[in-house]
C-alpha cells in the first residue's frame, strides 16, 4: 500500500503558476481521524502528543502520502498550536476547547508575542524530520487571525458561533488588538515553518464566511493581507483559503496570495475569471467521498473541467469527513492523476 513520490511536481509547478498536464492533488484533513493508522497512534498517545512530539508529528505527516500518493504532504498540527506560547490553556475534545476565554480588553492585554523560536518549537523540528525522510513537497500552514480569534473568544466549538460575532460588534477595539497580536505571531509562526522547510504555505479562514463582506473587509482582510505580504519573498508559495465565504469573492480575489482555494459552493470557472491566472485550489465537496466510486469518477472530472485553461491544484472543498472510506480516497487520487489537461480528457 506504499505509493512512491514522483520526481517532478506538478505541486511546487501549479502552485508557482503553471498549467501543469496532470493536476496534482491534496486534500485539507488527509491526515488523521478518518484513518485507521492514524487512529492507532491516537488511541496510544492522544492527539496533543501527536503534535509537539516531532517523530509522531512527521510520522502522522506522511501517511496519506505513503497510502494515497498524494502529490504533497500538510503538516500534522492543528491552527490552534501557537496559542500556548502566547498564555493561553488549550484543550481538544476532539475541536479546541478553552476554559478561560478571552473577552475583555484586560484579556487581549495579557497575551503575549512570542519571539519566532519560542512559538512552537516542536513544529520546526517536525518539518526538518519530514524533509529529511521524504521527498514529497510539505505544505505548512496557519489559521487566519480571524478564524484562531474564533476560538479563543467562544472558549469552545459548535452553536452558531453568536458569542464571537456579538464580541466582534461590541469590543471592536479589543478585536483588532487580539487580530494585530495573532497577526504578528501567526507571520513569525509561518517564517519559522518555512526556516524549517516548508516549501509552500497554507492559511486556513474557516470561518470567515460567518461575517457579512462589510465585517469581513474590517476584520479579517487586512490582518490576512499584512501576512501574505509579509510572507512575499520567501520563496513559497502562498495558499489562501476562506470557507463558506461566497459572498467575500472579490475582496479574497484581490488578496495577494499566489493561490486561492475555495469550497464546493464556488465554481472553479468563476473563481478562475476573477484571478487574473493565478492558481486555484479545491473544491469538491467532501460528502462525494461517501458515495458510490463512479459517482466520485464523474464528480471528479467535473470539477476537473472547471479547472482548465490555467493553474489547478485539485483539492475538496473542506476537510475530508471522518466517516470517509480511505479506498474512496484512493480512487479519487487515481481518477484525478489520469485525468490529461492539455487533452481536457483523460490520458
Ligand atoms: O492533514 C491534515 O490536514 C491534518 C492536520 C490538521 C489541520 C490542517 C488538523 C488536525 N487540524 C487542521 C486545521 C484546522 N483545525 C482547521 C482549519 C481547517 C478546517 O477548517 O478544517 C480548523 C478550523 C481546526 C480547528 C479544529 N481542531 C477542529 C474543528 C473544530 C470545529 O470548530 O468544528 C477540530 C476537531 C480540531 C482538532 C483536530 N485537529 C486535527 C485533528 C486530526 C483533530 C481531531 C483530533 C482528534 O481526532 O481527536
């Protein structure tokens, strides 16, 4: 079940802008709680271990890679793995839980900015192990400002997310303090991973669609516009991707980022008019890997065809359900390295 990692990237290719012939393909959440290696490992040393120790973290890292052959590797980590550094308890049960939310504007106050080695060290040292044993190209990543704000101010996950859209409207001036700080931490946290080795950046906004465009244009695009700038000029590329977050399209168009993912709602074909040739990631819907493998084949190849005629890096449009088969996982890697760009069919 080992799958070997090709010579060339179509990934590093169509992440730098090029129309590669095969897309290549990875998926949000391919690591982890729907695999039974994964599961395993959980059960023995609990899912905070399988991140801060670097071995189990790199290990974890690459088993969709060794099973699937996926064309790169996400590191094994959660968006909420600098939030310790900067003062704050964090629990998973299994999304992140915190028993001491922040609120006031004292709260915002006490948080600290760690310097780029104290944020999470482990997380470095993760990603040079995973670059010393494999070849594949290693995606690291962060959440947006707004998305790791979520958290900490709910203290918890579920319900429809009312106590952070009400602190956003009534603490404006402790928001954007709370932004600015995980605006700085976040850049520090993504330089480090790519110190370390990661070749291409990812950043998570998963819950930007929660916001009005108005609210969003104050309080998440700007904080995510200063990290993609700041980020310019390391020699990764820079990967965007906001969830649910239709409505947003033409500010997150305008973001500098050299790719923008988008969920299933948004087709490819839109996007891609509004991107002027950059590079575009996503988006089936993660429900499709619960289905029958020809209605993934033909699901696939839609998306697929939404994709030609520039840079497409084949992804679902969320992370894949827990309850995903991982032979459909595999098909759907297979139906989509068969499939030919240049021919607009398959090879
Ligand atoms: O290969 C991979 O993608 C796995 C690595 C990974 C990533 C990229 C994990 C492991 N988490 C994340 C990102 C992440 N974490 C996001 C952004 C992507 C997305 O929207 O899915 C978000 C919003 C989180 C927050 C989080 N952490 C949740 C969601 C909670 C909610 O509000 O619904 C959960 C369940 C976690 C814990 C977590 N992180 C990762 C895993 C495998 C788990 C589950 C832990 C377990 O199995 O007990």
């Amino acid at each position: 079940m080992r799958r070997e990692v090709p010579e060339v990237s179509d990934f590093l290719e169509a992440a730098s802008g090029v129309n590669t012939r095969k897309a290549p393909i990875w998926l949000m959440r391919q690591a982890g709680r729907y695999l039974p290696e994964f599961i395993e490992l959980k059960k023995r040393y609990g899912f905070w271990r399988l991140c801060s120790e670097p071995e189990l973290a790199a290990e974890v890292t690459l088993q969709p890679v060794r099973r699937f052959g996926v064309d790169a590797a996400i590191l094994f980590s959660d968006i909420m793995t600098p939030v310790p550094a900067m003062g704050m308890k964090i629990e998973f049960a299994p999304g992140p839980v915190i028993a001491d939310p922040v609120r006031s504007l004292a709260d915002v106050r006490a948080l600290g900015t760690p310097a780029r080695d104290e944020i999470a060290p482990f997380v470095g040292e993760a990603i040079s192990a995973i670059r010393e044993s494999s070849r594949v190209p290693l995606i690291g990543f962060a959440g947006a400002p707004l998305t790791v704000a979520l958290y900490l101010v709910e203290g918890g996950t579920g319900g429809e997310r009312r106590i952070f859209r009400n602190w956003l409207q009534q603490n404006p001036q402790a928001a954007h303090l709370l932004l600015e700080k995980l605006t700085t931490v976040i850049t520090e946290y993504l330089t480090m991973q790519v110190e370390a080795g990661a070749q291409a950046i990812q950043i998570f906004d998963s819950w930007a669609g929660l916001l009005d465009a108005e609210t969003y244009a104050e309080f998440s695009l700007p904080y995510v516009a200063r990290i993609l700038t700041d980020l310019n000029g390391l020699g990764v590329s820079r990967h965007y991707t906001a969830i649910n977050a239709h409505h947003l399209l033409r500010d997150v168009a305008g973001l500098p980022a050299d790719v923008i993912g988008v969920d299933w709602r948004t087709p490819l074909a839109v996007v891609k008019d509004m991107i002027g040739g950059r590079t575009v990631q996503g988006n089936l819907d993660p429900c499709v890997l619960n289905a029958p493998l020809e209605v993934i084949t033909a699901k696939a190849r839609h998306v697929l065809k939404q994709g030609l005629g520039g840079p497409h890096i084949f992804n679902l449009g969320h992370g894949v359900d827990p309850d995903t088969p991982p032979a459909h996982v595999l098909h759907l890697v297979d139906v989509v390295h068969e499939f030919d760009r240049h021919a607009g069919d398959e090879a």
